[in-house]
C-alpha cells in the first residue's frame, strides 16, 4: 500500500485568522536561529519545514486531562460511592502525571476500584474531539508559530492522534489557539487509524514530509519519537519539550535544545524533567 494510503493528510481548514497580531519578538537564541535560518532559505527561493507534534508540544494535555477528572469527581454518584474522590478537586494542571495512578496517588488517594472508574471515564473522553478541541496552547506557542510562518517556512504538525476521532476538534483548536491553519502555511498529519503506533505512524510519515521542503526543526515531547526525527533529519535542530511524556526509557540525544514552552529560556542541558530521566 502505498505510503498516502497509509497515512491521513488533513489539509487544514482556511478559516481567516483575524486580526489576531504576534507583535513580539521570540529572543530565545537556539529558537530564534530556527527563525533566521528560514529566513535565509526564503532568500534563496527554497522551502523548509518545521516539524511539531501536538500533545505536550504545542497543546497541554494536563489542562485535558485535569478538566475530564473534575468533571468525574463533579459527579454525585461518584461522590457517594467514592468520598475520597473530593480529593481530586485539589488536582492543579501541574499535578497531572502520564499515568493517573501516579496522579492520584500524589493527592493521597490510594482506592483501586475509584482509579478503575476514573480511567474509564477518562478513556471515553481523552481521545475525542469534544474535549481536544478546547486544549490549551504551550506559553509561547503560537506567536513563535507565526513567526516561523512569516519567516518563510512550512509548519507541519504529525501528530498520533487519530483523524476518525479527533480531527474535527483538533482543526477547531487550531483555530482557538490561533495557530496557523491555512494549508499555504501549515498541514495536519494525523493517524488513519487509532490502532496504528505513534512511532510507526510518524516514521512511516517522514518521507514525505522531506519532499515537502528543508526540515530544519523537530519539536516533540516523547524522547523516543524525537530521536527518530533527529535520525531521518539530522540537519535540523532538534527540540525537547519538556512537558509530560510516556515512562518509556528513551532520552533525548545529545546535542538536543531543551523547553519548557516557547517562553522559557532553552538549554541543551537538562534542567527540570518531570518525566523519568
């Protein structure tokens, strides 16, 4: 089969963007050079491509996850049947681990058959447009977006979300975050299906985004697909964000520029992981 049989390309949607303005300069100075070397290749008459994941990279999936968890301590029923659920009210956007066990155990609440039950109820609702598509952009994000945008390149966002389940809320928070959606300026990759693994899907993907243009930047939050960015292009610069990430072993390679968000000031040192490094 060949690989655009295999792999969902969502051309972004061409809602106008307003009169939203990015005003202000990105100053973080490995970042910045992501910037200027776009710049440089506008020049020349040549395209590149940046490459972003969405969930801990550019959106926060802690702001996801902690809305569901309140919404399912909200309930009165679970109240009754669980009073140590009350505890989940206390739960702030930064308490919110990758696994929920570690989540709830760090307020204190120890009860299985309550885990059982919020993970169901976070299962049904996590993976969904209905809650994606009101996620919460990274500080910085979008207005260092734009200027990649007007500096000349591509941004393209590969994402292991599934298009059947998540496609319609995810334009729609590109759109809330005033990220870029035209498709002259940005294309969403996105999962044919939920089944296929994330590492799989975007390895497979990375051909074709080559043809596309110059990849010059990788952004990713899972070390491990990262480091697969950084192989299939390792003339790009290649950044961590340090958000949340799966307890997979994997850490990001040497030389990799690391972020909390597109605010904080990068480092190609570690600084503060708060996955398992």
């Amino acid at each position: 089969m060949k690989l655009l049989k295999s792999i969902a390309l969502v051309a972004l949607t061409s809602v106008a963007m307003g009169s939203t303005a990015f005003a202000n300069s990105f100053n973080a100075n490995e970042l910045s050079q992501i910037i200027e070397q776009a710049r440089e290749l506008k020049a020349q008459g040549k395209l590149s491509v940046v490459l972003f994941d969405l969930d801990d990279t550019l959106v926060s999936t802690q702001e996801r996850s902690l809305r569901i968890l309140k919404e399912f301590a909200s309930q009165a029923e679970i109240q009754n049947a669980f009073p140590d659920s009350l505890k989940l009210f206390s739960l702030k956007e930064t308490d919110i681990n990758y696994e929920l066990a570690l989540t709830f155990r760090k307020i204190g609440i120890e009860n299985a058959e309550l885990l059982k039950a919020a993970s169901a109820f976070w299962a049904q609702r996590f993976f969904t447009s209905t809650y994606c598509s009101k996620d919460k952009a990274l500080s910085g994000s979008a207005d260092y977006l734009h200027q990649l945008i007007e500096a000349g390149a591509k941004v393209v966002y590969l994402t292991g979300r599934d298009a059947p389940g998540m496609e319609l809320g995810t334009r729609a928070n590109l759109v809330r975050n005033h990220f870029p959606h035209h498709p002259s300026q940005a294309l969403l990759m996105m999962k044919p299906d939920k089944s296929i693994d994330d590492l799989v899907f975007k390895t497979q993907a990375f051909s074709q985004v080559a043809e596309m243009g110059e990849v010059i930047g990788v952004f990713e939050n899972e070390p491990a697909n990262l480091n697969a960015m950084t192989k299939a292009f390792p003339k790009a610069k290649a950044v961590f964000v340090d958000t949340i990430h799966s307890p997979k072993p994997d850490r990001p390679v040497e030389g990799t520029i690391w972020i909390k968000n597109y605010q904080s000031k990068p480092t190609n040192q570690r600084q503060m992981c708060s996955g398992i490094f």
